[in-house]
C-alpha cells in the first residue's frame, strides 16, 4: 500500500485525483492548500505528494523550498498547465520528482505516483538495511573491528596476523565470528556490508 498526499485548490481535480488513487489501491490523503499539509506534515506517513504548481497563498514551489529537507521522504510530482511551463522548470530545479501538464491521463499520472513510491520504498529498504548493518558493526569487539579493517584494507590473514601480532590462525578465528555476527556469507558480503554501514571507517 503506497500513500500519496494530493494538493490542489480546486475541489473537483483534488476529489478526482483522490478517487483515482483510492482506486490503484492506493491511500490518499487530500488538502486544499500547501499550507494545510505543511501543517500536517509532521504527522503525515511518508509518501508522494501530488501538487498543483499555482495555488493561492503558497505555490507548489513555495511548497517544495519548504520541503527541502524532507523531499527524500515526500518525493513531489508537480501538476502544472500550459502556461505555466517556466514555473514547471523552476518546479523541477526545486526537486520536484516529476511534472505532469494538464490535462493529463489516468495511466500518466499513476505511472508517475508508482514511479515516487517505488523510489521511496527502495530509499526506505537502504536506509533500514545501513541501520541494521551499524547495529551489528557496533556489536564487534575491538579485535574484531581491526581485524575487519584489515580486510577492508585488503590485507592478508597473515599480513593482519603481523600487524596485530597475533597467529594467523587467531586472525581466522576473529574473522569467523566478525562474519557470524555481521550474518555475512561470504568476504564480498561483509565488505559491502561493512562498507554501507560505517562508509569504511570501522576502525
């Protein structure tokens, strides 16, 4: 289930666009200003917003400035007429995901709304997986931690064995639990993992 937060002053296109979306299955939540989700925002479950660019009071892009900080969580297709395709540029330099002109279809408005959900879904997986793959880096041991940066370096069991004057034999041991704990199946796995997590700084 997708969530899509439908702005636009006009009563009959917000009724209608919220039906559409009711319709693909998907939740939608309607507002008859910029304003009004801004206020609502904090509360608002993540998903696309869909925005008529010339509103009264505050535009749809007055609204994406306000959004800056949160468009990784709202991505925003913008509804824009023709003669507003100056403001649809501006709109798209501000971050808008997407524009879509008037009179626009059925199908091209809900490619566009699967295309900022399927994007948000796939930010939300990558977010969740580096939280979880930080939890399990802060649960190694100081040996284990530099044993890992060794790997990550691109050294040798033998070469982390000297540099931490231990056994080579030892530096399996620890590289055996770093990889249980971590739930890596392979060395290529723990590196990715080690590098989505910490960015390569484990040490």
């Amino acid at each position: 289930m997708g969530v899509v937060h439908v702005i636009d002053d006009d009563d009959a296109v917000r009724d209608s666009l919220a039906l559409l979306m009711e319709a693909a299955g998907l939740t939608a939540h309607a507002y008859d200003s910029a304003e009004a989700f801004l206020e609502a925002v904090d509360k608002a479950q993540p998903g696309c917003v869909v925005t008529d660019v010339r509103m009264p009071d505050m535009s749809g892009i007055d609204l994406l400035h306000r959004l800056s900080d949160r468009l990784d969580r709202f991505p925003v297709i913008v509804l824009t007429g023709q003669a507003d395709v100056p403001m649809a540029v501006e709109a798209l330099k501000a971050g808008a995901l997407d524009l879509i002109e008037k009179p626009f279809s059925a199908d091209g408005i809900l490619a566009a709304v699967t295309k900022a959900l399927r994007q948000l879904e796939a930010r939300s997986e990558r977010t969740s997986r580096r939280a979880e793959n930080t939890q399990r880096l802060g649960q190694l041991s100081v040996r284990e931690r530099e044993v890992l940066k060794g790997l990550l370096d691109g050294l040798s069991n033998k070469e982390i064995a000297r540099d931490l004057e231990i056994s080579p034999r030892t530096v399996e041991a620890y590289r055996a639990n770093l990889m249980m704990k971590m739930g890596a199946d392979s060395l290529s796995e723990l590196v990715r993992m080690s590098l989505d997590a910490g960015d390569g700084e484990v040490g």
